[in-house]
C-alpha cells in the first residue's frame, strides 16, 4: 500500500499546512528580507545514504552557512534493503532535518520510491516543512527555484496525492512563469542531466533527458543543477559546460568522499521575486569559482 498521508507545505502568514497542488509553489517568507541582498545555497546530490557524505554535508553546511541547501535527488538508495543500511532513512530525514539553514529543499531522484515513505514519516516528526518539489516553484525571498520530476523509477511515495507532472515541461512550467516571471529562471534543479553536455555519458540510462533540453534552449534559465552521472564530471575533472546562454553544472559524486557539492551567492536589488544581479558559484572540491552572471 503506498503511503497516503497527504504532503503539507505552508503558505505564508498561515500557521496550518495546504496540500501542495502540481500548479502551486511554495512560497516561503521567513522574514522580511531587505531591499538588497545577497543569498547564499548549497547544492548538493546523489548522497546515496552515506554516512560519509551525510557527515559531510554537515561539515560543509556548518562551513558555509547557506540560507538554503538545495538536495538534488538521490538523497536515499534504493539498492539495499533498509534494515542493512546505516543510516537508516529515518535517520536520514533526521539528520538532512537538523541541517542549521534555514529551508531546505528536494528534488526527486531515481532512489526516492518506496523508501520516501519512511524518510517522510521521520521527517514530519521533526516539525520542519518537507519542500518536496515535482513540476513545482518554492520561492525564498526574492529567490526562485524550480524544481524538475524524475521521469525514472517509481515516484508515487514522493507525490503523495500530487498527480504526475505532464510529459511536456512547457504544460507545467507555463503557469510558474506566469506567476514569477523572469525570476523562475534563476535556477532549475534535475536530477537526470539534460541530454547533451559534456558532463553526463553520451548514451545509456545516464544520458539525460532530451525534454530538459529542449526546455532549458525554450527559458534560457541562469542555472540549471543535476546529478545522477557521479562519474563523467570527476574522469574529465569537467564540472561546468553550457547549453546556449545557460549555466550548467553537475559535480559528480564519490560515495567514499570527500563529498562533491557547490555554493551559489546570488545577489538581489529588490526583495521581490526577481532574477539576481549577480550570480556566482563555486564547486568543492575543486574549489573553482565562475561567474554566472
């Protein structure tokens, strides 16, 4: 039986939760944020419940200290029967949950199936609000984030009563950039790579997704952030490529370490939703820095 128990998120100025609908965003307003401003988010993917990497992230987060983490998928594995499994996907949620940022956001990977339904019930007992994201937009001050659905594996347990997303992205994305405008292409979370970089294999099930392409070459976003390739990106020491004007990155990942992840500061003159003056982004470890805008 999959897991029923509808998915709260909160809207702002309501203390009670909403069901988050495929055509809704999660607006978050944490506080008021000031008419300038510069805001910091880490991204990282493919954990693949490690206790290593899940170690990690806390160091790199209390190192950092970004307003925002940014999981792109793969935060569980769905390989292994949870009971061999250390941590458990319980103790996942607890430990992604005690992260100090203040909001911390998902997209789903192809490891997020039946295992979602543990790590949501876990997470739901820590009071923090699960962002969940599928075909949706969650909005942190003037910074907007879409978050992209993962056409592979099993994604009823993360939906919740959410329907599937349509097969076009243009169908979903049309009425979140009707409501944010040029502010929902400041950056896009995937988990599988648009096809046709240089940092996912050129064929196979690590490939990527000729829609994300097509979608990415339609809004032209800053930034778009994936994973799901861990080796291409470290075998050609290659984290960064572009598809025409847009910044693309996957910095792989090593389930031994040390843990691959990057920081984006991205700087606003209006507190409202709205592209950033200045984008930056540094990948770790390589500790390389570019300027995205």
């Amino acid at each position: 039986m999959w897991h029923s128990r509808p998915r709260l998120c909160f809207s702002p100025g309501h203390s009670r939760g909403r069901l988050c609908h495929l055509d809704a965003s999660v607006d978050r307003k944490i506080k008021r944020f000031p008419m300038s401003t510069t805001l910091k988010i880490l991204t990282v993917s493919d954990l693949h419940q490690s206790r290593v990497l899940y170690d990690q992230l806390r160091q790199a987060v209390e190192r950092h200290r970004p307003d925002l983490v940014a999981m792109v998928g793969d935060v569980l594995d769905a390989t292994q029967n949870d009971r061999d499994q250390d941590p458990s996907k319980a103790e996942c949620a607890k430990h992604l949950a005690g992260l100090p940022c203040k909001e911390i956001v998902f997209a789903r990977g192809n490891h997020e199936d039946e295992g979602w339904m543990p790590f949501d019930i876990a997470w739901e007992k820590t009071g923090r609000p699960l962002n969940a994201l599928h075909a949706e937009a969650f909005r942190f001050g003037p910074l907007v984030i879409v978050g992209f659905p993962c056409l592979m594996g099993e994604d009823t347990f993360f939906l919740g009563p959410r329907p599937p997303a349509p097969s076009d992205p243009a169908d979903w994305l049309s009425p979140i950039l009707k409501t944010y405008g040029s502010a929902s292409r400041t950056l896009w979370l995937m988990h599988e790579p648009p096809r046709g970089t240089a940092l996912s294999e050129e064929e196979g099930p690590l490939s990527g997704n000729t829609e994300w392409a097509v979608a990415i070459e339609r809004y032209s976003p800053l930034m778009v952030v994936f994973g799901h390739d861990h080796n291409t990106p470290r075998r050609s020491n290659r984290w960064r490529d572009k598809i025409g004007a847009t910044f693309c990155m996957n910095v792989g990942q090593k389930l031994d370490g040390p843990l691959h992840y990057s920081v984006i500061e991205a700087a606003f003159s209006s507190e409202k939703p709205s592209l950033p003056a200045k984008m930056k982004v540094t990948s770790y470890p390589y500790k390389q820095s570019s300027d995205v805008r």
